[in-house]
C-alpha cells in the first residue's frame, strides 16, 4: 500500500495574497529617504508632468479663452483691470523683453489715445518653472472703451528644463 503524503507547509494561491514582501518596502522607503537627502526634485517632476506649469500672470487677471495645441503647449487669452503700461512693467520684472509698438507709456503710467490699440506691445521670455522652463509670448493690446488690457499669451513647457546661457565669443580687435 502506498501512501500519499500531502505537503501542508507550501500556502495555497488563496493564502498568499497580493502583499509587497517587506524587503521591497524597506528599498522603496529608502529610495524616498535618499531622494529627500539629495534633493532629488523627484515630487516636483512628477507634479509638473501632471500638471504643466503655466507662464508669469498679473494679478488681478480673467481668462476668456483657453486654446490647448499639445500637452504643455497653449494659447490663452486674459482681461486684466491693470493698465497695458503696468501689464508690460511686469512682464519686463519676470525678465521678459517688451516692444512697444506706439507711445502711449511712461513707466507704469498709461496715456490713452481714445481708441483700441492691438496690439500694443508683444513681450518674450523664458521662466524657470520646478525642473522645467516656460517659454513665453504675450501680444498686450488695450481696448477703448471699456478701459481694459487684454493679453494673448503663448506657452511652451520646456520638458527639458530651462535652456544654457548662450554667449558669443569676443570678436579680437
């Protein structure tokens, strides 16, 4: 006679569950610890990837339309109580690159020609946003009547981060 002897010390599929074994905590606990001691901006990227930062905006600020092209990459349109010559001040403080196309500002202050202006002045720049940059074109125009400054800005999340310095070499004399 032959006996069968079953084996009762290996678990069954039902008994073993779907638990992480605890050596795969302890790496992912000290993986986390690791980054936090580095400054690995890991919490900051993955944020950022999930929702992309958006460029410098005067406060206070409307959004009137919203033109999505590709992930990180818009067109939005905003009304802003401020004046075009306070809106272009701020835009020049973020390190931006203004050209005003008439002569209807001195410093912050605005002096109307009683008729709509678009656009006024276009601005350029790039800003750091976490680990990545924001490009950055906003067309200013000012609308006569209701007095408001209206801004078309375009965006590029530079996934990449923000671009090196560029620099040209001295020209020997």
């Amino acid at each position: 006679m032959v006996e069968s002897v079953s084996d009762e010390s290996s678990p069954t599929p039902e008994a073993q569950g779907c638990l992480l074994p605890l050596w795969g905590i302890i790496l992912i606990g000290a993986i986390l610890v690791g980054c936090a001691i580095f400054s690995i901006p890991v919490f900051n990227t993955l944020y950022g990837i999930v929702f992309p930062p958006n460029p410098p905006l005067p406060n206070p600020i409307t959004e009137t339309q919203k033109t999505v092209l590709d992930r990180g990459v818009e067109k939005t349109s905003y009304t802003t109580t401020l004046n075009p010559c306070q809106v272009i001040q701020f835009y020049v403080d973020v390190g931006g690159t203004c050209a005003l196309l008439w002569d209807v500002c001195a410093g912050e202050t605005y002096t109307s020609l009683n008729r709509s202006l678009s656009p006024m002045a276009t601005c350029n720049g790039t800003t750091p946003a976490g680990v990545f940059g924001i490009r950055w074109d906003v067309d200013i125009a000012v609308l006569y009547p209701p007095d408001q400054t209206t801004l078309t800005i375009s965006h590029e999340v530079l996934w990449g981060g923000m671009p090196l310095p560029t620099s040209t070499p001295a020209i020997p004399d």
